[in-house]
C-alpha cells in the first residue's frame, strides 16, 4: 500500500468520526519477520513506522496478550488472529498469500479423504475459502483486499468480482 493511499483510507476514516485504533489490518504468516532476539513485526508495522505512523503490531504472540495503548495506534494482527475483531476500515494484506498458505496446510479429516470421489486439490481450496471468509467479514465500512500476485487464484476471482461489480467494486493496481 503506497502512503498516498493509506492517508486517504485513514481520512475517509477519520471523516466517518473514527481513530487509527478503529482500522484493522491483517497479514498472513509470510508477512511476519522474527528479530535477532526472537521479536516478530510484521512487514507492515515496520512501513508504518517508517512513515512516522504508531502501531500495535500483534503479530507478536507477547504483545498480543496485551490492548493498544492509544488511539492513535494502527491494529495488525495474523489472518488467524483476526477473528472477533473488526475494524471500521479493514485491509487484508496478502489475501492471495494466505490462500495459498491455507490451502497448502489444509486441514482435512480422515473420513473426507475416504470418499470414494475425494479430490486433495478440490478439498484444500474449500478449506481455504472457508478460512478467508473469516478476515473478509471484519469490515464494518471499507473492506480493502490487497493480492501480491494478480494471477494468483484470489487475484483472478477478484479481477472477475470487479469485471461483474465494477458499481461496487473497485480496482486500483500499484
């Protein structure tokens, strides 16, 4: 996300009467860094506060365990920590990544795979798009899906959405 575009989210925000606390950002597993001394930030905290920005990146299990602070802090969690929370502007980082991270660590039970018509591939992209429904249904506003390759299997779906939707749905490459 360019800076330019995460000051007119945090405005549009900002505009509706909420703080950076009231914006949620997820990252998938891929997105996380681990420090020398066993610290995890994410990629995301790390440009913020580069551009000057506070955040509450629980990405790290230590400091998930406690609340942001300020209000001024910007939330960032994991995909598969995000469930229960919301945020009035949500911004999904990597959707495409987490896909694929989830339908490669899909979890399918044993009576699944005895069906006699039991497809792995099919079975691991069910199990990913039920994971996924999790992080999109966050928003209370603003829902902002960000893919790191366009032709990945989530890239293409939402090309499609926006070819269909285009009302609603808008497309902005960077």
């Amino acid at each position: 996300m360019s800076e330019e575009f995460h000051k007119r989210l945090s405005a549009t925000a900002k505009d509706d009467g909420n703080h950076p606390i009231d914006m949620l950002f997820c990252v998938p597993p891929s997105w996380v860094q681990t420090g020398p001394n066993g610290e995890k930030t994410s990629v995301v905290a790390a440009q913020y506060q580069r551009w000057g920005l506070k955040t509450w990146d629980a990405v790290d299990p230590e400091l998930r365990g406690d609340y942001p602070t300020s209000l001024d802090q910007y939330r960032i969690v994991q995909y598969e920590s995000c469930r229960g929370l919301e945020g009035w502007v949500v911004v999904n980082f990597g959707l495409d990544e987490f896909f694929d991270y989830k339908c490669s660590n899909a979890e399918i039970s044993e009576e699944e795979r005895l069906d006699m018509f039991f497809d792995d591939e099919q079975a691991a992209i069910e199990y990913a798009k039920k994971w996924i429904m999790i992080p999109l249904t966050r928003a209370i506003d603003t829902l902002v899906l960000h893919v790191s390759d366009e032709e990945s299997y989530i890239g293409q779906m939402l090309i499609e959405l926006h070819g269909n939707h285009s009302e609603s749905v808008q497309l902005h490459r960077y």
